[in-house]
C-alpha cells in the first residue's frame, strides 16, 4: 500500500490537466470582462444615438 501511494505522488499525468482547467478558467473569466465591456460601451452609444435621433426635427 505504501508503495501505491509514493507511485501515485510521483505520478505527474494529470498535472497537466490542471493546468488546462486553470488556463481554461482564466480564458472564461477574460472573455465575460470584455463582453461586459462592450456591452456597457454598446448601451452607451446607443442612448447616444436615440438622443441625438429623438432631437432632429425631420421637416426641416
């Protein structure tokens, strides 16, 4: 039984797993910052827009 265990600790096959999970996560996490990003500069130039478009007088 000791011997499985210092076989398992030595084992490193699934350190690279982790480290995609962890790569992985931070992908997600980076892309949810930009879309909340754009998101909030979108809503902004289009409130922009709907004020500038409701000011114009189109029988001019």
């Amino acid at each position: 039984m000791i011997k499985f265990f210092k076989n398992f600790r030595k084992d490193e096959a699934g350190a690279v797993t982790v480290d995609w999970v962890v790569l992985t996560a931070a992908v997600a996490a980076l892309a949810g910052v930009v879309y909340s990003s754009i998101e909030t500069g979108a809503s902004d130039l289009t409130a922009k827009t709907s004020t500038f478009l409701s000011a114009q007088d189109p029988s001019l």
